[in-house]
C-alpha cells in the first residue's frame, strides 16, 4: 500500500445563482420588479446587472403602447441567441403578459410567464420547472415590499382600475381597482423611513379613487395627511382630473411635506375627442382644475400627459388641444403619438396616418418646450429644496428633483442628501444651480 496520500478534493461552494431584472413601463412596474427582486431572492437568486453571468433574465413587461412591445420582442432576440450558447432561463411579467403571455411564451420558448397581479407566484413557476401564472392574486393588496435601499422609494397604494378609458388597456392587464389595507400602507411606510428613505412616491393608476371600493377606508386625502407626518417630502401618480378634489388640494395645502406637483393628464383639449376617449370630464372643467390647484398652492407645477393622433382627431380637434396648453402653461408635458391597443373600443377604430400623427406630435412638443422653458425661467433666482439621490453624472455635477419635481443639475459632486440650491439657469427640461447649504 502507498504511503502516498492522494490529494483532497479542493471544495468548491455552488455558484450562487444569479438574476437580471430589466423593467419596462411606468412607476408601478417599477415597484413591482423591486417586488420580484425580493421574491427571487427568497430562492437563492442575487441580482446582477450583466447579462453573461445571469442564470435568469426577468423582464417586467409594458402593454400602454406598442414601443415597450417593440422594445421586448428585439431583447427577446438577443436573449435567445445568447441562450443557445449557454444555460439561462426566461421569464416575462407584467402588463403585456397579461395579454399576450401564451404567443410569447410559445414564440420565444419562454420558461415563465406571469401578470401583473400573480408576480409573487413566480418562484413558484421555477421550483416548478415551468409554468404560467395570469391571475390577479387578491394576497398581493396586502403584500409588504421590504425597504428600497434609496432615499427615494415607491409605495402602491392601489392597484387597478374602473374607469374605461378607450385607448387604454390597463383595465384588462391589472383588473379592477383594489385598495390595499392601509394598515399594510402604514407599515411598509414606517419600514420605509426606518430604512432611511426621505421621499416617498405614493403610486396607483388612478391614486384618487383609493378606498373608494372599501367602505370604512380613508380617502386619499387623509391617505395623504398620515404619510405626511411619515416623510419630509410625499409625491403621488397618478391622478384622474375626474377624481381631483377640493379635499385633496386642501390637504396638499395643509401639509407641508407633501409637494406641490401635480400630475394631471389630460390627453386631449377637444371636448369631442375627450368624450370620444371616455374620459369623464370636459376640457373646461379640466382647466377650472389646475387654476384652482395654482390658486390655492403657490409654486405648484403642473404636468401632464397628451395624445396626439387620436383616430377621431380632427384638425379643429388638435388646435383645442394646443389652445389648452397655453390656457394652462404646463411646468412639463409628456406626449405621445397614438398608440392602438388591440382589444380596446379605440382601437377598432380606423387610424390617422402616421405622418398626421408624427406632425402634430411635433407641433405638440414644440409649444411643450416653450411652456417649460417659460416656467423655468420663472424660477431663476429661487432657492429650492433639492433631493439629489444616487444620480452621479462623472462630471464633477449632481443631479436631483427639486420638490416641484424639476430636474436639478448642480455644480458639484454631491452626496446623496437634501440640499438647498439656488437656480442660476433654465433650460426646458433642466434647472441649473448652486448649493447654500444642505439641511
């Protein structure tokens, strides 16, 4: 026998598993992949942000219009062709899987497949091995994400909706609306600020209408007043003009944390085509809605979002909606040529030329930007509170939002903090500046 001893087996610890997280779409896909993060690592899963060493890549999918389509079926492409030289998984959530989850997942041979309201099953579909999950999970209402590591973060505070919008396919992607118990509110509230968050984002595709389907819950108005004592700054998105109260306005005026930004869509300025787009309210009335929150709440912004190309638009149509825009002088707009969703009343109508839409869409941005830079120019010479995050250009610059929402750029490298900046320059989108002092 050999006195020899054989040498050991060095051990090797097993790789961790490794998942990439891609989010397309608004802020609540957002939230919702901060959700499928936690979920994922729950199993083993830690996210990285490259694709070579990712043994799952999730993409939180977006159905509002056809760009995000576009946008997933090209990565889908590159994802498979990466997959034939070594072993990945692939899973798809959100909104366009809601609606379109088998083709893809037949299309592209994608492992998993859930919505918008099911994305909590999704470590069950690969303990499973595969699987599709398109239900909306009541449970998910009372779901209490973990701390975001930021000092902004995102909290939904309902889910769904029940307006019936023609062009809008979130109705039957994220199903009705549904409040979460505003207990769970509280407590992801208090998680939050505990873990150092200083401006929260209280999100729903329709934040006014909470507690509406609940008898005995607060309204969004009092939702507001409570997160307020929580947070030294509050926002919200989104809000229907139909459902923007008095009683909002006064609790926005009545507490100073929450900021005074307000982001109102108003899609279009033509009484016909906002009837045509079922959209609840009349041009004026959405006019008489923004000059009473300015009135009432000195320094408010006010955004919003518009359409142009709608099928029914007219010529006629499209200069009432230029004319509100100088009635209403938005701080920013965010347009959008139409986009048809299959399965809408819209869009079984007959398109405009997409020449048509790309030329108003133009004209549109252009008196856009006039308004910005206008609204901007005005602020030149103020101090703002100033939030500036994580956001490091690698200039010697920082960047943050001030409490009207207004990017900041500031001419220093800044720690992430709230500062006091005074605006030396305006430009459309930007406002540019100098820091006093931090609080």
């Amino acid at each position: 026998m050999s006195d020899v001893l054989a040498p050991l087996d060095v051990f090797q610890p097993p790789k961790p598993l490794r998942a990439k997280l891609i989010t397309l779409g608004c802020q609540m896909n957002v939230y919702d992949s901060h959700i499928l993060a936690t979920e994922l690592a729950r199993i083993g899963y830690r996210e990285t942000d490259q694709y070579d060493d990712a043994d799952l890549v999730v993409v939180n999918t977006c159905a509002v219009r056809e760009k995000p389509a576009e946008k997933l079926r090209s990565l889908l492409g590159l994802l498979n062709q990466q997959r034939k030289k070594r072993p990945m998984k692939i899973a798809l959530a959100g909104c366009l899987m809601q609606l379109q989850g088998s083709e893809f997942q037949e299309k592209f041979h994608i492992d998993y497949v859930t919505g918008p309201g099911s994305i909590t099953e999704l470590p069950k579909l690969i303990q499973a091995g595969q699987g599709t999950s398109l239900e909306f999970i009541d449970s998910l209402a009372d779901y209490v994400a973990p701390p975001q590591m930021s000092l902004a973060a995102h909290l939904t505070i309902i889910r769904g909706c029940d307006h019936a919008c023609t062009y809008c396919i979130v109705p039957r992607t994220r199903g009705p609306q549904v409040s979460r118990p505003p207990e769970k509110i509280l407590e992801e509230a208090y998680a939050l600020r505990k873990a150092g968050v200083l401006e929260v984002t209280l999100l729903g595709q329709n934040v006014n209408a909470y507690g509406k389907d609940v008898p005995g819950y607060p309204s969004f108005a009092q939702v507001l007043r409570q997160i307020g004592k929580i947070f030294p700054r509050v926002r919200f998105l989104t809000n229907h003009p139909k459902d923007f109260t008095a009683e909002v306005i006064q609790a926005i005026a009545e507490t100073p944390t929450v900021c005074r930004h307000l982001h109102l869509p108003v899609q279009s300025g033509s009484d016909q085509v906002l009837k045509d787009m079922n959209r609840e309210y009349t041009a004026q009335q959405f006019i008489h809605a923004a000059q009473l929150a300015r009135k009432a709440l000195p320094g408010c912004s006010v955004t919003t979002d518009l359409i142009a190309g709608f099928p029914t638009e007219t010529e006629e149509d499209f200069q009432a909606t230029l004319a509100l825009v100088d009635q209403v002088g938005f701080d920013a707009s965010f347009t959008f040529i139409y986009s048809p969703r299959p399965g809408t009343p819209a869009g079984a109508l007959p398109d405009l030329p997409q020449e048509v839409k790309t030329e108003r869409l133009m004209r549109l941005i252009d008196q856009c930007k006039a308004w910005s830079l206008k609204r901007n120019q005005a602020r030149v010479g103020q101090v703002l509170e100033v939030l500036v995050t994580d956001e490091r250009k690698g200039d010697g610059t920082s960047q943050g939002y001030c409490r009207e929402n207004i990017p900041v750029v500031v001419g220093e490298d800044l720690d992430p903090g709230i500062y006091q900046v005074q605006i030396g320059r305006a430009a459309p989108q930007l406002l540019f500046g100098a820091v006093l002092h931090d609080l």
